[in-house]
C-alpha cells in the first residue's frame, strides 16, 4: 500500500485524470428494462444513447442468441403519465408495442415489419395483459383528444388484429395500473386510484368476473383505500390473487383466498416499490407454492424464495444490492440487478443450483477496480432527534493522491420523485466525479423508499424542508468528521431532487454550488403547468393547492433569489412536459439580473430525463466545468466550455 502511494502522482482534488470519461460512458452504457417471458424465449429493452435513446426490444433464445426485435426508427415507448414503462406484450412470439412517435399500438409477427392496430388519434396505451381466449389486449388506455381538458384514463381491450373496435372495461377513476388476468381468463384484477393520490398514497384492488363477449361482471373492491397502497397484483397458477399492501406501515405480500386476505410474511422490509412506471415486479410464481421475491431492507434489496403454504422465507446470499423486474420461466428467475462493483446486469438465477449469470450488461467496460469507489452506507442525525440515511463515495484513483492537508469536495445528490430511492449499485455516472478527486453523497433523505411508510411520509406537507434539511445535515456530518472539505459543497439533482437543489441554494447557506438538471423553482408553475399523473402530488407533499398558496410561494426558490449566494448551473431538455423549460429559465434571469455566476445548457428533442449520447456527455462534463471554475481547480480532460454569465 505504501508502495503504491509513492508511485501516486500528487495532484489537488478534482484534477485527477481518469479513465471514466463521458465518452466511455455514453459509447458503453445502455439501460436495461421490462423483461417479459414467452415460453423459453426472454424479452428486455434497451435504452440505446448511442441510437439518440431509442427503446429497443430485445429476444433471448434458449441457445443464448440475442436478437433486436423492433427496426429503425420505430421506439418501444409509451408517454402514458409520461413516465411510462410497460410498453410491450409478448405472445407466441408476435410483440405487441407502443410506438413513441405517434403513440399508437403496433403488431410485429416473426420475421415481419410492426403495423399498426390501433387509431392515428391522440391515444396512448400502456401495460397490456393478453387475453388468449378473446384475440385481444387489456391495457390502460390514456386519452388526450379533447384539447384543454385533463387526460381520461381507463382500462380498455384491443381486437390483436386492430380490426375491431376498441371496448372501454374500466373507467371513472382518475388513474388505473395492473390490469392482470387469471390464469383461466375468468377474472380480472387491477389497480385504481383519484386524485390527489399518487399510487404509493393510497390505491385500490379491484377485481371482476369476464363475461364470455368479454365484458365484466362483479366488480368487487379487494383492498386498499386512501391510506393504504397497493402494488403489483399477480395470479399464482391455481388462480389465487396475491398483491402487496403497506396496511402494517411495511409493503408486504397478501393473498386473497376464499374471501379471506391472509399475510405471507410479515416482516419491517418492504417487497414493494414507489409505482412511478409501469409493469413493475418484485416477486413472480415459480409454482402455486413458491415465489421469488426481492424485498428491501434499510435500502438493500435482497433476494429471496417464500414458501407459501408455510411462510417460509428464505433470503439468498448474493453480491446484488438492487433488486426489480422479476420473472421466471421453467427453473430459473430472470432479474435486473445491480452491485456496488458491477453495473446493472440482467441477471438470471438457476433455483435448482443457486447459481447466477449474467445475461446481459448494461455495460461491458472493463475498470480496475483501483479506479472504483466502494460505496458505504451511512447513518447521520437529523432534525427533529430523528436519524437520515444516504450512501457515501470517498475520492478514488489508484494513480493519484492530494496534497497533504488538502480535503476533497463533496457533491451531495438528491434524487427525484422525490419518492424514490438511492442504491449502492455501480453507477459509472458517480464513479465519474469520485475517480477526478470529488467525494459523492448520494442521500435517501425523508420521504425516500425502502424504509417503510412512515420514513416515506416523513416528507408529507414537508417537501423542500425536510429533503433540504437531510441533504445539509449529511454533507455537514462528512464535514465534521474530516472526510470532505466543508468549504467545497455542492449540491446536484435532476427534477424533484433540482427542487431540492434549488430551495438548499436559496433558503441555506452552505452549499458553495449547485447544479439543476430539470427541477423545480415555482411550485405555483407546476401545480398548474404539469402533466395528470403529477398534477395533485404537491397537495400531499405541501398543501392543498389553492387554499394554500402562500405556502406554495414561500417554498418557491423563483420568489427568493435575493437570498442566493451561490452559483448554479441548469441543464433542461426542450420538450420536457413535466417540468417545462419556464421554470429553469425563470430561475437563470434572475440569477443573471443578480449578478450571480449562473450557466443554463439546453437540449433539443429531450424531455424529462436525457436519453441522447451527446446531451449525458455535455451534461456530466459540462457540471464538471462549472465546478471547476467555481471551486479553482483545473480538470484534466478537454472539456467544452460551458458559458457562464457573471463568472
């Protein structure tokens, strides 16, 4: 080890030259998502930066031979809550998908072009079950036809040929999710909720008899309610309903059964997960007796197997701290995952000999681990005598090492959501910032998932205090222990978390810095100028909205910028319906009027969330350089620069 560092060329923090550049990353990474089982053939989409973010499906035969199903320039993609997910169905090896472009459904036989079996109107479909028995696809069906009125959403079925018209099933409820078939076709399960829930608030079970013309029949409420969530409805092979409900303040498994709602296992972890998208899994049948389950606890996945006709659970060591997409097919459970030292992969588990292997990498870069900081799971005091949760990164690259006495800078990242959740999985886009010499805290604030509900509802009525006073508490502890330099701050995230980064710039004076990648300024802006899906959220994480207004004003960071002190930079894509370009833009002209240094990157074609090779690379080297110039450092790599106004 001594050795080492006398080889180690000494260099201030943030200098460091390292080989995790952004184009390593946005030539070598893709995402990985929705994995779908036909017989023994796997199904799976890729997000393809390099292909401007297309959404590719993908086939994996037996004989492991990876093939792209769908063609340029179609885009497996569905804007239903605009977040999507759920966007394709497979049966007998025709896929059935939407099209991101024009919305519509299309069919694609083996060895044929997609065509399009559904209207050229302003409909979007997501989440589709197949009903075998009536030629057609249950799915949620988003209508935005009537200009200036708030989307319907339902529950429709589609004729698979695209020759009959479509029947409306399900409706009156503002949002619906999972509808889900039993095995014989005889009845239907699926997930509604009303404003001003989100999903992970408060839904309900429903299920319903189908009629031999395919209508429904008895529909009976099974569980949930305003205060009570429920995720992911599944039938096990013999035609019993399972489903996850957080009734006991932890997302457990239930089962209905004769009437009768009985718990699997009982346990303080959570098996189930914030429902932002859709066609998420955390457990799948292996046999009527057996499930394969990932559940989470103080923010870990774990994975595991339940008996349930003995609630017996047994846990499965593995290296995988993230754990989501589960299904399974004849003997094996197939999974994403994710490690602190390798990225996310989809995994496949042999239930017979315990064994893993990877079936596909979201990347296949090859990085010493030398270059790779292992991340540590930290525990921090809080406000109010309670205690907070956020994963560190200390500085790493075997090829450097600071002047003595120097401390590293800190990037504190805040998450979206904000019920979401930061995991210790490799992530090249955080390696990135700890192998130049910038130490990351990446923090699971109140109000994040994966510590049962009443950490999650720690942020209720409390959005852009308590996130805010996490994010500080926990770069001011690093602080404190000597492990970062408290003079050298800064705060980074990407929508609900740029909320977070704007309100801890403008209502505290710790962070030196900060970076808005599509956040929020105005909580009035959004409450009227966003999509359905979120449109009421901020009536739980504030208030009621008009009633309290003033709250929205006083939580606002747009309607206090003569208290910013600290530089910031704004990334924002174009297109973005869910934050819209307004409100990172009103923030840059008043940080602009005031003087203060302040850069605004914008992206052409992107919306929430950049999908494009060359808009992650301007994005992450473009934060890097605002840095820099702030806190004196020079990088090591050629960076475009970035125009900053007042610097």
């Amino acid at each position: 080890m001594q050795d080492r560092k006398q080889k180690a060329k000494v260099a201030p923090y943030g200098s460091w030259k390292s080989p995790i550049t952004s184009d390593l990353i946005v030539s070598g990474t893709i995402g990985l998502g929705q994995i779908a089982i036909d017989g023994e053939d796997v199904y799976w989409v890729e997000t393809r930066p390099t292909e401007k973010g297309r959404y590719v499906i993908v086939k994996r035969t037996p004989d492991g031979k990876t093939t792209d199903i769908t063609p340029m320039p179609f885009n497996a993609r569905t804007r239903v809550h605009e977040y999507g997910g759920g966007s394709y169905a497979v049966i007998n090896g025709t896929v059935y998908f939407s099209n991101f472009t024009d919305q519509r459904l299309y069919r694609q036989d083996a060895d044929s072009r997609p065509r399009a079996i559904t209207p050229e109107t302003d409909l979007r479909y997501a989440d589709g079950v197949i009903d075998k028995v009536r030629n057609r696809m249950i799915c949620i069906r988003e209508d935005h036809t009537v200009a200036g009125q708030e989307a319907i959403t339902m529950i429709v079925g589609i004729d698979l040929d695209g020759e009959i018209d479509q029947t409306v099933l399900v409706s009156g409820n503002d949002f619906y999710s999972s509808p889900r078939l039993s095995p014989d076709g005889s009845h239907l399960a699926w997930l509604a909720w009303n404003h001003p829930n989100m999903p992970w608030d408060g839904s309900e079970l429903w299920v319903a008899e189908v009629m031999k013309d395919g209508s429904l029949a008895n529909k009976t409420l099974v569980a949930g309610g305003a205060e009570e969530s429920i995720f992911q409805p599944e039938w096990s092979p013999d035609g019993v309903l399972h489903f996850i409900s957080d009734r006991t303040g932890w997302w457990n498994l239930y089962r209905l059964r004769e009437g009768k709602i009985g718990a699997l296992c009982e346990m303080k972890a959570e098996f189930g997960l914030p429902q932002w998208v859709f066609g998420m899994s955390t457990y799948a049948f292996e046999s009527a007796n057996q499930i394969v389950c990932a559940y989470i606890e103080q923010g870990f996945s774990r994975l595991a197997i339940l008996d349930t006709s003995t609630g017996k659970l047994e846990t499965i060591e593995s290296p995988y701290m993230r754990i989501e997409g589960i299904r399974v097919k004849s003997g094996s459970a197939l999974f994403i995952a994710g490690s602190p030292a390798e990225s996310t992969s989809i995994v496949s588990f042999d239930l017979t000999t315990r064994n893993f292997e990877n079936v596909r990498r979201s990347s296949d870069l090859n990085i010493e681990t030398d270059y790779i900081s292992i991340p540590q799971s930290i525990e921090f005091p809080t406000e109010n005598g309670l205690t907070a949760h956020a994963i560190f990164y200390p500085a790493a690259n075997r090829d450097f090492a600071a002047p003595d006495g120097e401390l590293p800078p800190l990037l504190v990242m805040s998450h979206g959501g904000p019920t979401s959740a930061a995991s210790p999985t490799f992530k090249l886009s955080i390696q990135y910032w700890t192998s130049r010499g910038i130490a990351v805290l990446d923090v699971n604030y109140g109000g994040s998932t994966g510590y049962g509900r009443e950490y999650r509802e720690r942020l209720r009525g409390n959005w852009g205090v308590v996130d805010v006073d996490d994010c500080i508490n926990g770069a001011k502890y690093l602080a404190e222990r000597g492990e970062v330099d408290g003079n050298r701050l800064a705060i980074t995230g990407g929508s609900a978390g740029g909320y977070t980064t704007l309100c801890a710039l403008t209502f505290r004076d710790v962070f030196k810095a900060g970076a808005s990648h599509y956040g929020v300024s105005d909580l009035e802006a959004l409450e009227v100028d966003t999509h359905k899906f979120e449109s009421r959220y901020t009536h739980s994480l504030v208030a009621p909205y008009p009633e309290r207004a003033d709250l929205y004003r006083e939580r606002s960071p747009i309607h206090f910028t003569d208290r910013l002190r600290a530089p910031v930079i704004f990334f924002q894509g174009l297109e973005d319906k869910i934050v819209p370009p307004n409100q990172a833009e009103m923030m840059v002209e008043a940080l602009s009027a005031k003087k203060l240094p302040v850069a605004y990157v914008t992206f052409e074609g992107e919306q929430h969330g950049f999908r494009q090779a060359a808009n992650i690379k301007r994005a992450l080297d473009g934060e890097l350089y605002f840095y820099s110039r702030v806190f004196g450092y020079e990088p090591a790599d050629e960076i475009e620069p970035v125009p900053i106004e007042n610097l």
